[in-house]
C-alpha cells in the first residue's frame, strides 16, 4: 500500500491570498488591528501557529490559549466567502491528472497534510471539487507540530484501510521547505513541487527525494518515485 499526504495551498491549489485576506478580517475585527498578516510568513506553517505569532507581533493577551479559537472560527466564515468570490482561484498544473490517476490504484491511499485547520482546507479544496480524492488527513486542527500531523495523517490511513503502511512507502508531497522537513522528521519520503514561493533549488537543499516544477512537467517522474508506474 502507498500513501500519498498532500499540502493544500500552492500544492494543490491556489486561493490568490484568499486566506490572508480573511484572517486579516478576522483580526480586524476581534482584535481592531489592520493588516495584521504584515509582516508574518505562511508558508508551510499551521494556522494556530500563525494566529499565535499575530498575538505575539501585536503584544496581545491570548487569554491562556482560549483567545485564539474565536480568531479561528471568524476567520472560517470570511475564508469561505474570499475563496467563493476571489477571481484568481485555481488548481495548480498536472494536479487534477494526478489525482484522477492514482485514485484509480487499489494499492494507492491518497490524504492532505496541512497547516490548515480541516474545516479551513475543505473549504479551500471545496471550489474545485478536490475533497473528493481525500477522505483522511493531518491538519493544523490536530498538531501544530508539522511532523506530528503527518504521522496522525498516516496513523489514520492504516486505520481507514486495515493495512499497515511502511515508511518507505509514505511520500509527503509539498511546495515548502517546512513540508518537506516535517515528511522527513516524520521519517516518511518527500516530493517538492516548485509551485509556490520556493525554488527547485531550495527544496532539494532541504532533501528532497525528488522535486519537480509543477505536476503537470514531473508527473512522469512523480509516478516513477512513488512506484506506480
């Protein structure tokens, strides 16, 4: 059996800012800051662990921890209504071609492993009728800690499908140097996608097993490494 966990944001999809807009709202809102993303790095990192670095930057009480839930929750509500009506949505190149083909494997589990919290990433993947390859996933709802939500993405798979699943045949597949460290501390195999920020070069410092420029131009390469060709 082998398991695919894929990142959500410019893995699979782009939103076009749409999260930052609304937890910039939600921040607004709650807690009268503007723009409250300045300044503050996304990428590959948990969305309670960006909530807690705005109440840091902004020298806010988080109430013990409690105060970071309703940022959650609001955040949630304007996130659905970015990505409903933001013009520059769109599914990343060769990812629908990936996903439809290895859908079709019986030996082949496919699940997300993502800083977004679950109900934030369904939404994300909900525009373009992705939740449907994914039944299972790590999301930063369950750890804030990346290698950890990996493994409870993985811990999940054996228990959905009855198998027990090597780690030698677990790839992480992500755009972030944070992904890709979380797959291999996890102890899982890695696969860069040089779809968001980071270059081709920047993943492979990281270790990469392979990385590729998009789905679309690696996706022989794709399937080769994770042995389903």
């Amino acid at each position: 059996m082998k398991l695919l966990l894929f990142d959500v944001d410019l893995t699979l999809i782009s939103t076009g800012g749409a999260g930052i807009r609304a937890l910039n709202r939600a921040c607004r809102q709650l807690l009268a800051v503007e723009n409250a993303m300045d300044g503050i790095t996304p990428s590959g990192k948990t969305d309670p662990s960006i909530v807690r670095e705005i109440f840091a930057a902004c020298r806010i009480d988080n109430n013990g921890g409690d105060g970071y839930a309703p940022i959650i929750d609001l955040y949630l509500t304007f996130l659905r209504e970015e990505v409903e009506n933001t013009t520059q949505y769109r599914i990343l190149p060769g990812v629908l071609s990936v996903l439809e083909e290895a859908s079709k494997h019986e030996n082949v589990l496919l699940g997300l492993a993502t800083g977004n919290v679950e109900a934030g990433a369904r939404i994300k993947l909900e525009r373009g009728d992705l939740n449907r390859f994914f039944k299972f996933g790590g999301f930063g709802s369950d750890s804030e800690n990346r290698p950890e939500l990996v493994r409870h993405a993985a811990q999940l798979a054996e228990r959905q499908s009855g198998v027990k699943i090597a780690a030698k045949d677990v790839f992480v597949i992500g755009d972030t140097p944070l992904d890709i460290e979380a797959g291999r501390h996890a102890g899982f195999n890695t696969i860069g996608v040089a779809t968001g920020k980071f270059s081709m070069e920047e993943l492979n410092a990281c270790g990469a097993m392979l990385v590729v420029p998009d789905l679309e131009q690696g996706r022989d390469q794709f399937f080769r490494t994770t042995f389903m060709e």
